[in-house]
C-alpha cells in the first residue's frame, strides 16, 4: 500500500476497502456472531485494511474478555498497528493498551478489536460480550433498554434480590449473604437458569446492577423494587 498517499485519502481508501463486508441489513442492534465466523470476519477485515494476508484467531481470556490474536507467521508491525489506529480513531488510552515488542505486535486490546469489527456494523456504540459459542455486539440502545425485554422480567426479579443482597452487606447486618445467594440460586433454577454466572451476565447486559463503590444501594434497591412492583406476571 502506497503510504505516500495523503492520509485523508489513505483513510478512505482503507474504509471503503471493507464496504462490501458491511452488515447494513441488520434490523437489530444486536448481532452474534459464533467462533469461527469471528474469526473468518476478523481475518478478512484486517486482511483488507493492512493490504495483505494475515489469519486471525479470536483468544477468549474470561468469561468476558476476548481479543484479536495473530496466528499467521506475520506479525502486526508498528506501521500497521498506526494504520488500525487511524482507521478507527483511536485516542492515547487505546494506544497503550497495546504493547509492541520489538517493533510487533501479537494480539490486540479487545478494546481495538471491538472498534474494528464496528466499522462492519451499523451500530452507533456497541460494547461486546463473548459466551460459550461466540461473541454478542450490542448497541448502546439495546444494552440498556431492549435486551431483556423478552425474559418475561425474570432478570429484574432477580436483579432485586442483587441489589438487596449487595445493600445488606454494605450495612453489614448479620451479613445474611449466603442465604440470599440461595434464594437467589432456587429462584434461578426455576427460572429456567443453569448457574449464576448465566442470570448475572443478563443483568450485567440490561444495565440493572451497578457494583460501584459510590453507589446508593439503598437507592438502587427501591428503584428495583418498584419496577418489579409494576410487573404483570
């Protein structure tokens, strides 16, 4: 690639490199996509943006956590990794999560690799959530407000046994921690899921539980309890 070229125009060039990969026709916003597909899609992306083969793997470090890891013999050079830089505007915060070592760079930040998979979706602002079969892409919309719209409010029930419990361990009351995590855990079960880690990622996706330090617990527990209130079962 010719990097002679005025940046405006390389920058555009680059971008419209990946139009036809594109998913315009999504009438969601919402996408998930399984493991190998990310990785054919991850590949094809940056192939088209670095002007060359490259085969990329996605690693899955958590639960939650995934990145674009490079399995070809190439690696990503500091050129490169500058040109992905510009294509998705990323600031300096971005730029240090990713570490080169000598002059390459192996995998990169899920932060990145999140930001390149958006320019493919018509999302405004996406966040991303990996499960045991591949990734969800959510907009910023459907995170906060539509996600759980069809559990049939199962997930705000037990969100306010979470707010409770995470209230009566802030006031450290008889600390009756373990006997709500088993109210929560019979509930659950009835509810159709198979572990904790199952209800509390919905949770986490339709944005009702806050585990920040400077949150009003007290507060957030009656604004639970009110919605749940309101629900016509």
């Amino acid at each position: 690639m010719d990097r002679n070229i005025p940046f405006d125009s390389l920058n555009k060039i680059i971008k419209d490199s990946i139009k036809e990969l594109r998913y315009n026709g999504i009438p969601r916003q919402a996408v998930h996509f399984d493991w190998n597909d990310i990785d054919n899609i991850g590949s094809e992306l940056m192939a088209r943006l670095l002007g060359r083969e490259i085969t990329i793997e996605v690693e899955r470090s958590d639960f939650y956590n995934w990145e674009f890891s490079v399995v070809s013999d190439k690696l990503i050079s500091k050129t490169e990794l500058e040109t992905l830089y510009a294509v998705v505007e990323a600031d300096e915060d971005e730029k240090e999560k990713n570490v080169l070592e000598d002059g390459f760079i192996n995998s990169l930040s899920q932060s990145l690799s999140c930001s390149l998979i958006l320019l493919l979706l018509p999302f405004e602002s996406v966040t991303s959530h990996t499960d045991d079969n591949g990734i969800w892409f959510i907009g910023e919309y459907m995170e906060h407000r539509t996600y759980y719209k069809h559990k049939n409010h199962k997930v705000e029930i037990l969100a306010l046994f979470e707010a409770y419990r995470l209230l009566v361990n802030r006031k450290k009351e008889n600390n009756p921690d373990h006997a709500i995590r088993i109210c929560q855990a019979i509930i659950a079960d009835v509810f159709g899921y198979k572990s904790r880690a199952d209800w509390s990622e919905d949770i986490r996706l339709a944005g009702l539980i806050d585990y920040g330090y400077d949150v009003d617990y007290n507060e957030q527990y009656e604004k639970l309890h009110n919605t749940v209130r309101e629900i016509k079962m």
